[in-house]
C-alpha cells in the first residue's frame, strides 16, 4: 500500500502544513519534531477498552531501502535526513538505527542541543574514552578512531554507525571530529536536519562533501496515513474519515498523531460495527489550536478580516478580496505566511484558506454579529454582480440564510438543484426544510424525499414522496415521483410487498408507456427477491424507455440479472455502456442524470467482472469508482461497492481483503440504517470469518443478521449458507456442511441463479463432495459464458478423479483467474497425488505452486488451514541454502555457469550441483522453468496489492 517515492531528493521541500513560525517544532516550548508543544505528546493511541497501542512506523519502506543501499556503499559516508517539522525524521532515523544494529553495526545516538553547541565535544563527549585529549587534536582522533574502530565480523569490518538529531544544533569541534571520522570511513554519519532553517556551518560541512547523501521523507498521501491508522486504532478505518484525516493533517505524521488522539479524546473517533470512523469534523486539537490561535493574534485587522471572510465564505475570487492595492498586498502577506493559497478555477482566481484547520479556529473566534454582518455583505455584493457562474445561486441563498434574511423559492431552488447535482444533500435540507408545508410545490417535496433518502432518514423520506405523489398530475412526474418513494421503501424500510404495492397502484393510473417504465421497476425488486427468470422477462425492453435515467436503471437491473444467469460477459458489457454514458452525462452536467452518481454503475459492472473470472479489472473498476463515491460522499455505493469488492476477494480467497472490504460496508451500512445491504454484507463477512477459522467471530456475525431480510434477499440467503457450511467444516462436520451447500445450491438452480449455484457447489467439492457435483457444474459450464464456470468443473471433475496432472493443470486455471485459494487446495493435493506415485518432481512443483498461491491469499492463509480441508495445509518444501540461493539468483540474473564460479569464487561442477539441487526443491528441470519460478515467487506480495486503505 505504499506509494512509489523517490528514495533520495535533492534538497527542496513539499506543501507547508503551517506557516513559517507557527508549525510544531518551532517557538518556545517546541525542541524537537518529536514533541509538539510544552509538555509530552503520548506514544501511545487507545484501542479497545483500556488497552494502548503503540504509535506505529509504517509506510517507509522506500527510505528504509535507500539507507540500506547508502550504508553498504563504499564511497557514502553520511545520510542527511531533512523534512519540515513532524514528517516523522527522527523516527526514521531511529528505525534505520535499528536496521544497521541488527545489521552488526555499532550504533549510537547523539542528542544536540543548544546547551551542546557552546560546550567543545559537548555532544560526543559521552563516547569518548575518560582519558581523550580533547586539547590534542590529532591524539583526539586517533583515540576516537581506536574507541569507533568496528567489530570484526568474518574479517569484514563494519562503520559504526551515529545518529545525530538536529544536527545544525552540533557543536563545532563535534563536527569537525565527526567529519574526520567519516572521511576515515570509521564512521557513517546519520543526521536529521529540519528545514526550513537558517543556514548553518555544521550541515554545510558536511552536505558539501561527495560522500554525503540527502534523504527526505515524503509526506504521507492517503494510502500511507490509512496504514498508520490503521496500525495505530487496531482495525479497519472507514474510508472517508481516513481522507478527511489525510486532508487535515496533510502527510505530516506529528499532526495526524494528534488529530487521532483529540477525536478519541473528543469521542469523535469512535469504533462502531468493526470500523473506525469519524463522528463530524476532526476535533481540534488543543495545542495546535493555540499554536494558530496566537499566530492569527499577531495579524492586523485588515489581515483577520480577510481570514474571517474566508472561513466563512470562501473560497472567494481574488477581485474580491484584492480591489485596493492596500487590499493585494494583505492578500499577498498572508499567501507568504501560508494562510492562505490562490489558485486559478477555468478563468478566475480565487483565494482560500491553506488548512482546513485554519477556518476551524478562525470561525471559532468570530463573534455572532460580526458573523451575521459577514454575510449579509456578502450576499449583497453577490446579489448586486448578479450570479456569473452556476454554484452563485448556492452561495447567495445559503448566505442569506445564514444571515437571517428572508429567501424565497426563487432563490431557494435553483440552488438546491445545484446541491442535488453536487449530492451536497445536507444543504439542501438546510435550504428546503424551512419552507413551510403550504408553499411547498412538487420539486421542493420530491428533492427533500430525496435527500432523506440519501442521508439515511426513511421516515421522512416517505413523508416527503408521499405529499410529493398526491401532487403529481403529470405521467412524468408521478413515474419520478414513484421511482424515488419504491427505492426508499425497498431499501430503506426493507418492505418488498409495499414496494410492489406502490409500484402496481401508480402504474394503474397511467398510459402503456408509463407502465412500461413501472414494469421495468417492478422488475428490479423481484430479480433481488430471487426471481431471475421473471426479471428478465419483464427487463427485455429496458433499453427502449425514452427518459435517459430510467433507461440506464433498467439496463443495470437487466445487467445484474444476466450475470445471476450465468451470462456474465453479456452483463459486463451492458453494465460498462451503461457506466461510460453516465460518466460522459456527468462530465457534461445533464441534469436529468443528477440523482445518479457516475459510480453507482460500477456496482453491476464489479458484481459481472467478478462472475466473468476478470477479478483483477473488477478490483480495478470497482476501487476507483469507491475513491469516487468517498469523494462524492455518495454513501449508498460506497456500502454496495464495499460489499461487492469484498464478494470478489472472499471468491479469490483472499480473505484478509475480504474481511476489510466486507467490514467496511457492515459498518457503514448498520451505522446509516441500510438493512439489505447490511445483511448482503454480514453474511459475507461471516463466511470470511468462518473460512480462515474464526470460530467465535463467524457465529457472531450469523447471529446479527436480519432473518426476515434473508429471505427476500437471496443472494444474502446464499452467502449466509456458505458461512454456515463453512462452520460446519472447521468443526469437523463435512457431511452436514456438503448437505447445506447442496441444499442451497437447489434453491439458486430454482431462482435462476447459476452463478451462485456454481459458487455453492465449487465449495461442496473443496469440502471433499467432487464426486456428487462434478455432473452439474459440468452442465453449468456448458450454459455459463467466461472462464470461471469452465474452471470449476474441471476442478470438481479432477478431485473426484484423483488425477494429479489434472489437479496441477486446474491449479495453474485458478491462478491465472485468480482464484488462488481454491488453486493452491488443487495444487496441495496434486502434490500430496504425485508423492504417494513417486512422482517427486511433480509432486515438489505442485508444493511449490501451493506455496505461492497460498501466499497470495493474504496472513489468514495460517488461520484458514484449522478449516480442516486436507489441502489447506501448508505445503512441506525444502528450502534453499543460503548458497544455493546465491547460485540461483546469479543464475536467473542470466550469467552462465562459469560466470556463476568466478564471481563465488567456486569450480563449475559445484555450481552445477547446486543448481541441480535447487531444480529439485522448486519442482523444475531448467534454468527457463527457474527463472520463471523464482519470478513467480518474488511477486507473491506484489500480487496481493489492492487491499482497502483503511
């Protein structure tokens, strides 16, 4: 999960998370980037109860690679780690401290401060030997040669290794002693430089000389914080509160720290349903806050009044706030002290606040009538240019709200059209719910359902539609209107029969087109009750419906229910049309598409892609279509986008990233009030905990799923009796856990459903069933379109033939679809086939494949062998010696034999014998098959990237 960054930069420095002389590190109080302000910041985070984790150090494997690189090089005698205060220097250096000591280095630790740098040797002072003559320069460093002369280790001598924090800080004669020891390749200097900094002669020294390397941390992006957090909190984080903590803090470690701990503190960073997320905004930590506070003190009142316009209006356009040369150059100082940032949006300029913390605290300190008089000028002057640009209408009735004004519909729905486009829906609550109940027209009663519906609240949803159906006279805006109030009712409330009762009494009132459309509806809620066939009958029009966002709702359910059918690829390519258009329509702001997120599409499209074996394009489609439903606040395609990534996962086998992904849509998903999709979501959470053998964890979740909810939602149905079978297996019990694989499979073959019927019935042949269900998947692969369904009839047919050669073929099938548990179970017992024949080399090639494929399956691979299936277990390979792997790696370098002697210094005999050894361990017979495993192998972790970041 860590991005790919420059191991070592020349010097220059990334965005600025303070303005100079107000960020932690600097001012009174503020001595290190290890502190943050007067007093200890704790190491460690609260977890569960009363335990306490440890801050971690995640995220820096890059710089930890460049330092190994510098320190095993010749010519590099010092690494010189700069970063602005709190980018996590010091901890780097002590991390890397700790690498050179298990490496067999000597290591120490130097501490400058300023007391130091007046005292001569006042920093090294305590690691020289009591009788140094500090007053004879050249005895001085023959004494300190001999004291950091390093230890013989096989007749290699090895460079102690110093780490000297804040560096600038050293005293002269330190340094000149230090830079004689380096130069003398005694020593290999590590030193932490904050910047930016005043010059300084002791960094000079050392920066000038060949031998020094610069090292600077990159500040974290949002894929490192989501894996400190993680780390730090024990557990999943949800993905929007890790971008907003990733925004907040801006990949400075030192500020993150204490934003985690302040919303612990505050209750705003809570564990609900398995999942960290954030309760509002971040709460404002206290000593960042009076670090700003007394920075914003300091500014004159033009400058504030600039601040407070921002905090409460902006982002604003330069011309607004620059019209007076005075007026530019205030704008102009606060830019250069980091307050503030412009920009250039198309073809004007604006001006916001740099951090989000800054508005915090800015509008914490605004009086309320200076508030008021804030937007009431604000809202004069917008009302007075006339709106230029289309989010004007949104900002002139949000200001005069806020101002206390009175708004009328004519200011107030042009600017919740432009909300509902934004999908900002709690302002357009704030904006409609005000207008009384007798000026409401339809629009206003529609939008306000709406938005109830997106945020969670059904009730109000449904009182909303309800007045909004009594108002429609017109076909179009009854069909709209009924659309709205079915979606709420179905996956709000969870109630299928008032849904279809809704559905059936509005298409009693219209002509044969707007029946049709309601047909089309009707449709969507029987495919998801199980009714595959009936859905598809009544979807076959779909794409004939005239209105765009109909249409395309109609096709994605058609899409959904060939993919339940087995035609997958059909249903991919209909679910992508469908996603492209609406990507396009949204690029182009057709309003009649509005109320569809882009990424809501990608839900069928990842649900076909997983069905059609292209799980890797699922995960591609899927996880940026999630990026752009956190950044969009969409919240009902997050939860389903998260249910069926982790779907994707559980059927790869990699249960580490399905527990992810299924926890974040439980959460999200019990915590908002969706009941289907938290069943969908639980039930596969469930089976994930009771295929890597989490007893305790799988009968918990089973016992928190909605039974009522089960039964008209099939596929949760399903997922729920794979848990259940699966439980079984941990305990022992294969003949019952077959029985309700079985029995549910019957039930998918009566719904229509294929592709859950082939899922079930693979999982009864890994329970040890191949014999009793090879025939039907056999005549499911001939029905089903793509690879996957032709796969596990193979699997099935060679565990019931107990053919080893069959097996490893059929592994080497599930690994190129990436189904790699059930790959490395066919190839465990390939292997364990071909040893009991005295196959040895078969046999060791299978283990090996095993192996890999095991490994891609993620850290529950150990937990999910206690399953009990036989080939589970981790297969039993002889490991390489140490000099065979030297051979080997020279090897599949490409250097020959020969080559391979005169660089270990070996006969070429030697060189071969080893090689044939190694050919036998990994189960190969040449140098080609070598490469290619050893390849293979190398890119185990690589292949399980694409976990959640969390």
């Amino acid at each position: 999960m860590t991005s790919q960054r420059p191991a070592s930069t020349p010097s220059g420095h990334g965005p600025r998370p303070f303005p100079p002389g107000t960020g932690p590190g600097t001012g009174p109080g503020f001595d290190s980037d290890t502190d943050f302000g007067p007093g200890p910041v704790p190491d460690t985070v609260p977890g569960d109860g009363d335990r306490a984790r440890q801050w971690p150090f995640v995220g820096r494997e890059t710089e930890l690679a460049a330092f190994r690189t510098h320190l095993s090089a010749d010519g590099v005698g010092a690494l010189l780690v700069d970063g602005p205060a709190g980018v996590g220097k010091s901890r780097l250096a002590e991390e890397c401290l700790r690498l050179a000591a298990r490496a067999g280095h000597r290591t120490e630790r130097v501490s400058a401060g300023v007391g130091d740098a007046v005292l001569p040797l006042g920093a090294l002072g305590h690691l020289l030997p009591p009788d140094a003559p500090g007053h004879h320069p050249a005895r001085l460093f023959r004494t300190a040669m001999a004291a950091f002369d390093g230890r013989a280790d096989g007749g290699r001598r090895r460079r102690a290794v110093i780490w000297v924090d804040d560096l600038p800080l050293l005293d002269n004669a330190s340094a000149v002693l230090l830079g004689h020891l380096v130069r003398a390749g005694t020593v290999f200097l590590l030193g932490t430089v904050r910047s930016p900094a005043p010059p300084s002669d002791v960094v000079d020294s050392f920066a000038l000389g060949d031998s020094t390397r610069r090292l600077e941390p990159a500040a974290f992006g949002p894929e490192e914080t989501a894996e400190v957090l993680r780390a730090a909190l024990g557990g999943p984080v949800e993905h929007a509160s890790v971008r907003t903590l990733a925004d907040h803090s801006r990949g400075n470690l030192l500020l993150l720290r204490e934003l985690v701990t302040g919303g612990l503190a505050a209750g705003r960073l809570v564990r609900d349903n398995g999942l960290w997320r954030l309760i509002g905004s971040p709460a404002q930590p206290p000593r960042l806050t009076a670090v700003v506070t007394n920075r914003l003190t300091a500014l004159g009142a033009r400058r504030r009044h600039v601040l407070e316009l921002l905090a409460l209006c902006g982002p604003l356009p330069l011309a607004a706030l620059a019209g007076t040369r005075r007026q530019q150059e205030d704008v102009e100082a606060l830019e250069e002290a980091g307050l503030v940032r412009v920009r250039t949006e198309g073809r004007r300029t604006v001006c916001a606040l740099d951090h989000p913390l800054f508005g915090q605290v800015v509008r914490h300190g605004i009086p309320a009538d200076r508030r008021l008089a804030v937007y009431r000028a604000q809202a004069a002057r917008l009302a007075a240019l006339g709106p230029r640009r289309r989010e004007d209408a949104l900002r002139l009735a949000s200001w005069r709200l806020a101002a206390g004004m009175p708004v009328g519909l004519d200011v107030l729905l042009p600017a919740a059209r432009i909300a509902r486009h934004v999908r900002d829906y709690p302002t357009l609550l704030r904006l409609l719910d005000g207008v009384p109940a007798h000026e409401a027209v339809l629009e206003v009663w529609l939008l306000r359902g709406e938005a109830h519906h997106h945020t969670g609240d059904w009730a109000a949803a449904e009182e909303c539609l309800v007045a909004a159906e009594g108002l429609a006279e017109r076909a179009e805006d009854l069909v709209t209107v009924v659309m709205e109030r079915t979606q709420n009712l179905f996956w709000g409330f969870a109630d299928t029969r008032r849904t279809l009762e809704v559905n059936a009494r509005a298409a009693a009132r219209l002509d044969a087109v707007g029946r049709r459309v309601l047909r089309i509806n009707e449709a969507g809620y029987r495919l998801y009750a199980g009714r595959v066939p009936d859905a598809l009958r009544l979807l076959s029009d779909a794409e004939d419906v005239a209105v765009p966002r109909l249409r395309m709702w109609g096709q994605l359910q058609r899409s959904l229910a060939l993919c339940y059918a087995g035609r997958a690829d059909e249903a991919a390519r209909l679910a992508r049309a469908v996603h492209e258009e609406l990507i396009a329509a949204e690029h182009a702001q057709l309003p009649e598409c509005a109320s569809s997120h882009a990424s809501g599409p990608a839900i069928y499209r990842v649900a076909a892609l997983t069905e059609a074996g292209r799980g890797q394009e699922a995960r591609a489609v899927g996880r940026e279509a999630f990026d752009q439903a956190v950044a969009a606040r969409a919240l009902a395609p997050q939860i389903w986008l998260a249910a069926h990534l982790g779907r994707c996962e559980l059927v790869a086998g990699h249960l580490p990233l399905a527990r992810d992904w299924f926890t974040e849509a439980v959460g999200l998903a019990r915590s908002h009030g969706f009941r289907r999709a938290a069943v969908f979501a639980g039930a596969g959470l469930a089976a994930v905990h009771a295929q890597a053998g989490r007893e305790a964890e799988a009968v918990r979740e089973l016992d928190a799923l909605d039974d009522d909810q089960l039964h008209v939602q099939q596929a949760a149905l399903f997922m729920r009796q794979l848990a259940v079978a699966w439980l079984s297996g941990l305990r022992g019990a294969r003949e019952p856990a077959v029985r309700v694989l079985v029995e549910a499979a019957g039930r998918a073959r009566e719904a229509g459903m294929a592709a859950y019927e082939g899922w079930l019935l693979t999982d009864a042949a890994r329970l040890g069933a191949a014999a009793l269900v090879r025939v039907r998947l056999t005549q499911l692969a001939a029905r089903s379109e793509g690879p996957l369904a032709g796969v596990r009839a193979q699997l099935a047919v060679a565990l019931a033939a107990r053919d080893h050669r069959a097996l490893r073929g059929t592994a080497e099938g599930l690994e190129r679809l990436g189904l790699d548990m059930a790959g490395a179970e066919a190839a465990r017992e390939a292997s364990v086939l071909a040893a009991a024949v005295d196959e040895s080399k078969a046999a060791t090639y299978a283990a090996v494949l095993s192996r890999r494929l095991l490994d891609r399956c993620g850290t529950d691979r150990v937990s999910a062998e206690r399953v009990g299936t036989p080939s589970r277990q981790r297969p039993e390979i002889r490991p390489l010696t140490r000099r065979e792997r030297d051979v080997v790696r020279l090897a599949v370098e490409g250097l020959t034999s020969q080559e391979i002697a005169d660089r270990l210094v070996l006969s070429v005999r030697t060189v071969d014998n080893h090689l044939h050894r190694a050919y036998a361990k990994v189960g190969v017979s040449s140098r080609h098959e070598l490469a290619a495993a050893v390849r293979s192998l190398g890119a185990t972790r690589a292949d399980a990237a694409g976990r959640p970041v969390h």
